[in-house]
C-alpha cells in the first residue's frame, strides 16, 4: 500500500526519491508515531515535501489514495468487503464482447416509446434480464446493471455513466464557501483576473504626490490623499453539481472558497450536467427557487468575466437535442443557451475537474471544448494560470502558448 502511494506521488508531479520513501518505512519501523491517520499525514508530508508549491497536490493525492481509512493496522488488507459490493460489482462484470452486442434503440425518441410502451406492459419485479424495467441486467430501463443508452430508475448508479435520462428527485448539497484548506494556490492564481482601480473618498497616502507637494511649499507638509485602490473585476461562476461532479465537490468547493476571497464581484449559480433554461443558487431549494437563465444575461452587463467549472461529461443529447435533460423536458436544447451565454459574455473559459488525458473518454467534453473555442482548462494550477491568461486575453485559446506560462 505504500509503494502504491509513492509511485502515486511521483505520478503526480511531485519529486519524491527512494530515499524519502526507506525514511518513512523506517520511521515506521521505528514506532515514532501512534496508528493514527492524522499522525500518518503528518510524518508522509515532513519526509516527502520540501517545498510549499507541492503542499496541495500532496493533500489531494494523500485523501485519494487513505480515504476512509481512520487507523493505520498490519491487518488492513486483510479487511472484509461487504457482499452488496460485491454483488453489484457482479450484475455488471461484462466482457468486451457482451457489452458490444448491447444495441442502442436508436436514440431519445425511440428510447421514450419503448419505455411507456412496458410501462404499460409490465406488471411485477425484474431483475438480470435484458428486456424488462429491473435491476443488475442490460435493459436500457433500471439500475445496477449495464446499458450503453438507457434510462437510470433511482438513485444508484452502477458507475458506468451512460444513462441519458434519470427518473429519480435527486438532492445535491450547496458547495462551502468556507473553505479554506488547500486554496492557497487558487488565490495566489485568481490574484492575476484583478482589475485595480481607485475609486471613493481619498483616504490613502500618496507619498510621491505628498513628496512633490511639500518641496514647492518650501518644505511645509502637504499631505496628498488618494482612494484606496479596489480590485474592480467583475466574475460570474457558473458551476455543475451533482451526478458525475460528485466526484470532484471537495476541489471545486476549494476554487468556490477562494473565488469568494478574491473577488468582491462574485455572481454564481449553479447547474446539472448542461446549461438549460433555469439555474439556481441553493441546491435545497432548487426545485421551488429557480432562476431563469435569460434573467443573467438581463442582470450582469458584458463586462462580467463568465466562468463555467464543470466536467462535460453527459450524454450529447443532453446538449443537442429538445428534451434531453436528465431531469426535467427542456424546450430548447442546452446548446441554444451555452450560445446566448457566449454572446452575451465575450470574456469566457470552461474550467474541467476531471484529469485532461479522460477528455477524450467523453464525446460531450469535445462538443463543449468546440463550443468554448478550446478554452477549456483543467481545474490544476497550470490550468487555472492559463486560464486565467485567457480571460485578460480573449485572444487566447488553449494551447502551448498559453500552458508555457506567461
């Protein structure tokens, strides 16, 4: 489990050597620490990190790979796993071959016709087949099993993320604001967007003025005053919840908290998966307080900087196609209004939490990348630096000019 973790470490960027990791299996060794994982941390980050800059990466990888470990003990591998895990790791344990015999029905039309026609049809419990609403088969309608285009009925996913439409209320959680664990680099990056101007009642020193003055009033003081210089910029964040960005809700509650910090203009609402006609900005009360979408473009002038943060990872008739929503029936596809956002706000990126090499996994990410005019920037330091060039440069795309730095 150690090796793991330092191969782990090393993958991500941060230089570690056999020497550090023989220190720490000999601190180990030496019993210097109790079997807790607070202790744990303490001792992997004095021997493994040697500057601050790798302090986060060193945070998320450490959380990664102990998560949900509380004690460290010679018999942890040896834990069991409980049977519901392992029989729904089974109803979806499909060979290469399998999964490619599963035919599509031929898209969301034809996918609504065969649902209410077995809606009316079926009349009891199904489960491990490939033709009726039920559980652990390859029906295109359940859950816990595998279809490549198909209707999710509930809220547990079997993890394959191909369902189009989900028949189920979901609750998601508002992100935290409060945050302040490893934002230090986040802050330091959206430090860049500022747009400092000096504005009000002059209550700041301005010493070179204050310096001239007094040297023509043959040297009696004459104090210049100045207003204090604010940053002006004005951001609105737009931000995907639940489904797939479950996954990434502690880093994007990391980059919420710090947007809060550093910009006194913060205007966020949020969405699922695509940009439809209503948004919201509490996720308990989504359903009762939406927003209307052309409401933001009415509300906040071409000068807000529009910032989505979101994985693309959806289905493409959720972006393309009347009705496509996961959720709910859209009247217009989502790409109509991703376009009105785009006309409106000229200065505009895509921040994606999900690791660049996966973009391709995906064949919404690209639709959306083209969308953005390939500025789109994974959610790293290097991406938000880049980013953040993008957006004081609407020249700019994502490319090695931009990743080289400034």
């Amino acid at each position: 489990m150690f090796l793991k973790f330092f191969h782990r470490l090393r993958e991500n960027g941060i230089p570690v050597s056999l020497h550090e990791y023989l220190n720490l299996l000999q601190a180990l060794k030496s019993e210097i620490i109790g079997y807790s994982i607070d202790e744990f941390y303490a001792l992997c980050k004095s021997i493994m990190i040697k500057k601050e800059a790798h302090l986060d990466r060193f945070d998320m990888v450490f959380g990664a790979h102990f998560k949900g470990i509380e004690m460290i003990s010679d018999d942890l591998l040896e834990t069991s796993i409980p049977k519901n895990w392992l029989e729904q790791m089974m109803s979806r344990h499909l060979s290469e071959e399998e999964r490619a015999a599963i035919e599509k029905l031929g898209g969301l039309d034809a996918l609504m016709e065969r649902f209410r026609a077995l809606m009316e049809e079926q009349k009891e419990r199904h489960g491990g087949g490939n033709k009726w609403i039920g559980t652990g088969g390859t029906s295109p309608f359940g859950a816990g099993g595998y279809h490549p285009e198909g209707f999710r009925m509930g809220p547990q996913s079997a993890g394959n993320r191909t369902a189009i439409k989900v028949w189920h209320k979901r609750a998601f959680k508002n992100l935290d604001g409060d945050v302040e664990l490893n934002t230090r680099n986040m802050k330091l990056l959206l430090k860049r967007l500022r747009l400092l101007t000096r504005e009000g009642i002059p209550t700041e020193l301005d010493l070179d003025d204050t310096i001239k003055k007094t040297s023509r009033n043959a040297g009696m003081l004459d104090i210049s005053l100045v207003p204090s210089r604010q940053n002006r910029v004005k951001v609105l964040l737009l931000m995907d919840i639940g489904g797939s960005m479950d996954d990434h809700v502690e880093l994007c509650a990391q980059l919420f908290s710090a947007a809060k910090h550093e910009f006194k203009h913060l205007e966020y609402y949020y969405f699922h998966n695509c940009l439809y006609e209503n948004v919201w900005q509490d996720n308990v009360r989504r359903f009762q307080q939406r927003i209307p979408t052309l409401e933001l473009i009415h509300k906040y002038n071409r000068d807000y900087k529009l910032i989505f943060v979101g994985d693309a990872a959806m289905s493409p008739y959720e972006i393309y196609y009347r009705g496509g929503s996961v959720e709910h029936y859209n009247d217009e596809p989502g790409i109509t209004w991703l376009n009105r956002m785009k006309a409106h706000f000229s200065d505009m990126i895509w921040i994606n939490p999900n690791p660049e090499y996966s973009w391709a996994y995906y064949e919404s990410t690209a639709f959306i990348r083209a969308f953005t005019g390939n500025r789109m920037f994974p959610m790293t330091v290097d991406g938000l630096r880049a980013g953040i060039k993008c957006l004081r440069n609407k020249n700019l795309t994502y490319n090695n000019e931009v990743w080289g730095g400034e």
